[in-house]
C-alpha cells in the first residue's frame, strides 16, 4: 500500500520515464518504466545529511523549482555511509541558482557548467538537469572519437539520468517527500554490488574516458565488482586516458588514491592495465619487480595514506607522488651519477626528469612538486646530522613527512634505514637541550645507504637536462 503512494507521487513527480531492463551481461535495453521507494525503507536517515545540503534543497524549492539529492550521496545513503560529499539536481538554471543563492553561489565549469553554494568551509555542488537534446547543438560538443568536450544543454529529471555514469550513481532522493527515484535499476545493481553503466559502455567510456578509473574507484570504495560489461571495453580504451587534460588527471588522481581504499584501487589499476596511464615511470619499474621490489614502498605508502584517512588525519598529496616516483627519481639518479655528475647535480636533474615526465600525465601543481623535492632531498641530507645540522634538518616544513618516508621505505625492506630512523624517532622524543647534547655524540655523518636489491638500470633518461615541472 505504502509502496504504491509512492510509487504514485514520484511518478507524478517525474513524468513517465524511458528506463531499463537488464540483459544477463550487464548491458542495458530501453523498456521499463520509473520505480520509487521510500526513503525510510531504503535506510535512508536524515541525520547523515548535512543540514546545508536539505537548506539547499528546501530554498530551491520555496523557489518554485525541483530539486533533488543525487549521485554518490544518495547511493551512500542507502548503503548505510555517510556521504563525504552532498550533490544537488534541479531543473533551476545556473543563473537561477545564482539569484536563489546570491553572493553564497558560485558558477563554476566551462566544460559542465556548475553552482557551488558556500556554507561556511562547505560547498554544495547544485547541477541543472541535462538534456537530450542529439549532438550537434551549440552548447553539446562531441569531438570525432566520441568524447564529449562541453554539456551545458539543460533538460529535465527523466533526461537528466541518462547523462549520469552509474546505475548505482543515478537515484534522485526528494527528502521532502522521502521518495528515491530510480529509472535505471540503481537500487538492484546498488544491493548485487555491481557497477554497471548507464547505456552501452563503449560509447559512454569514449564519451569520458575518466569513467574508467571512476569505476575503479567505485568498485574500491564499495567493495563492488565491475558487471562484465563494464569490464570488457576497458583493455581497449584505457589508452583514451591519454586525451584527457592532466589538470582533470591529477584530481582524480588524488580521488583514487585519497578515497581511504588507496590499497584496492591500486591493486584494480594494475589488473585493468589502467595504472600506466596514471603512473608511466612507476608501471614501467613495477614491471621489474623482484622479491616485492620496488612494489613494497607503494604498497606501504598506501597503507600508511588508507590508515591516516581512517583516523581523520590529513593526508598530502606530495606524498603520495614522492612515494610513487621514488624508485624511477632513484634509477635516473643513478644514470646520471654513472655519467659523472656530483650526487647533489644527480639528484636536481633526476628530480626535474621525473617530475616533468610525470606532470604531462597528471599536472602536479607547483607548490605539490616543490614538496615532492624536499621529501626527496630530505631523504639524503637527514643522513648528515651532527651538531647544528639536527636542528636545522627538524625545523625543516617537509621534516615530518620526510621522517614518514623514512619509515615508510624502512618497512619496504631498506632494513639499512633503521638506524637512522630510530635515531631522529629518539631526538625528537627529547626535550630541545637533550637533542643539542644528543646531536653532539654524532660522531660523523653515515652516508646515505642504498638497498641492494634495487635494479638501477631499468629507468631511461629523458633528457639529460634538469628541468622543473
Ligand atoms: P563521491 O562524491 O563519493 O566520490 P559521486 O558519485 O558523488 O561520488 P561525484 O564526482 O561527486 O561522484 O559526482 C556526482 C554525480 O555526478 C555522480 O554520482 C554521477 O551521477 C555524476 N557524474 C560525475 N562524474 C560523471 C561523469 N564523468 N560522467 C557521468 N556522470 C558523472
Ligand atoms: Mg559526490
């Protein structure tokens, strides 16, 4: 009975809609109409919902328009997760989101033109349902290889789905009313744990390549596997990654390997053969990979990133990138010191190698890669610390995070590392005249050690010469 209310009122709310009904691989077929369930029964609570996100909903409506919770946060919602991120649908344009918001609302995108509303250090993220309108009008722009490079056609709900990547990703959430709207099986595939996508894979992978590593991502997070048809286009337009803008690649980047579940989308990456797109340098020495070598160091630097997002504790990018590029800044290292350059010129020039290398894949802001060289260094010069020097190494910004590299490539298996890592682990156990005292019984400076187990002739030079990034 209840079912059926509502069922009644989302249909009048969202018209009579195309939907889908599933073959047994995955791949969708037009037919079905719209479901809609309650809320409640979905598990859906309000106390999860940031209050900014239902003040955001209930002033679009007072405006007069629709608007609904849609994508990761309703899907969250009914898998009983707090969503870390609330978006927002509704058929309001941009500009009429902005006059509902005023100077709180952003209009942000070219590419997909979006309403960013302020609360405080929270942003809601408002979309205007998009349209279905066929390639070619002005503001829907689709290059030759299908992707699709501007969408700003607005339309309504029952349009609006079908330009979303996920089933699971497509269910609308009216808190008002309580009532999920699903027209693409989202609850089914949500409850199978499957990632299946919205209309025929290989078009809406070529459409956005980047929906490749989101399905990786997903499929991480929510312990999901990917439906056989989303699956099967992957070894083949993985490369597509290449067209995308490195600016686009280096934030998902960071969404893949900051979502908390960094272990398992590295481990999907590499099965998929979706890493080398992300990582060249790194895929290429992973390939030489001997007695868990150099693959160790990722893997603990990944660990240690899963396990700080777990505490709620900050986590930095150029981490994450010092890790991943070490070994290949390592094997450059080595050429160039095999070629007579000064251990200090070795190391500008491997950095700047590698760093450039990597910034055409994802580019690495400035002030990201500025700290990827610091931890680096830190990771010589934290070897020479008699007197003074100890001190002056501690008050370094990037000491802590170099001290964590430390730790990180000692639990790789550097076994080589673990005095100096017990040595900075007791200074700064001490009080600061304990450390000045404790940094004079340094007799002299060890020198920087070197696992044997490293294979330095894998890496190849792109230039001899130091670039930045
Ligand atoms: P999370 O925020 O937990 O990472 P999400 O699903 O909310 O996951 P967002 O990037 O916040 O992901 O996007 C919000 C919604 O917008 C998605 O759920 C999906 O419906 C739609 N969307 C995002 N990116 C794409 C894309 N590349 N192609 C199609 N739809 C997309
Ligand atoms: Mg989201």
């Amino acid at each position: 009975m209840i079912k059926r209310i509502f069922n009644a009122i989302s249909r009048r709310l969202a018209g009579i809609a195309p939907a889908q009904t599933r073959s047994v691989d995955g791949s969708e077929t037009a037919g079905t109409s719209v479901k809609s369930y309650s809320g409640y029964q979905q598990g859906i609570h309000h106390r999860l919902i940031d209050k900014a996100a239902l003040d955001t909903v209930f002033s679009l409506k007072r405006a007069g328009y629709e608007a609904y919770l849609v994508g990761g946060a309703v899907r969250d919602l009914m898998l009983g997760i707090e969503p870390k991120d609330f978006d927002i649908a509704t058929n309001a344009s941009p500009d009429q989101v902005k006059q509902v918001f005023r100077h709180r609302c952003q209009l942000i995108g070219r590419r997909f033109r979006l309403a960013h509303i302020r609360y405080g250090r929270l942003i809601i993220e408002v979309a205007t349902f998009r349209g279905d309108q066929e390639n070619g009008h002005p503001a829907r722009q689709v290059d030759d290889s299908g992707r699709l490079l501007r969408d700003n056609v607005y339309g309504s709900m029952d349009e609006d789905v079908w330009r979303r990547d996920f089933t699971i990703n497509a269910l609308y959430y009216d808190p008002k009313r309580d009532v999920v709207i699903d027209y693409v099986a989202g609850r089914e595939d949500l409850y199978a744990g499957q990632i299946v996508l919205i209309g025929d894979p290989w078009v809406r992978y070529r459409e956005d390549p980047v929906r490749m590593i989101r399905a990786v991502r997903f499929a991480a997070k929510l312990g999901f596997k990917l439906a056989p048809s989303a699956e099967k286009p992957i070894g083949e337009l993985g490369v597509l990654l290449k067209e995308v803008s490195n600016a686009r690649m280096f934030d998902e980047v960071l969404k893949l390997f900051h979502s908390g579940s960094a272990i398992l989308v590295f481990e999907k990456l590499r099965h998929y053969d979706l890493f080398k797109h992300l990582f060249p340098l790194t895929d290429a020495i992973l390939a030489s990979e001997k007695e868990q070598f150099p693959r160790q160091l990722v893997i603990e630097a990944l660990q240690s990133t899963d396990r700080r997002i777990a505490e709620d504790k900050p986590v930095n990018p150029a981490f994450l990138f010092a890790a991943m590029l070490w070994e290949p800044m390592m094997q450059a290292r080595h050429d160039y010191l095999r070629e007579g350059l000064s251990p200090q010129d070795a190391f500008f020039a491997a950095a700047g190698d590698v760093l450039h290398v990597q910034c055409a894949h994802t580019s690495i802001p400035k002030r990201f890669t500025a700290q990827v060289r610091d931890i680096w260094n830190l990771q010589f010069r934290l070897h020479k610390r008699f007197g003074d020097r100890a001190a002056v190494l501690r008050a370094h910004p990037r000491f802590r995070a170099a001290y964590d590299f430390i730790g990180i490539r000692l639990a790789a298996g550097e076994t080589e590392l673990e005095d100096l890592f017990d040595w900075w682990t007791q200074y700064q156990e001490k009080d600061s005249l304990e450390q000045v005292r404790f940094a004079n019984q340094m007799i002299r400076d060890i020198k920087p050690v070197r696992s044997k187990r490293s294979n330095r002739n894998f890496y190849r030079k792109k230039s001899s010469q130091s670039t930045n990034d």
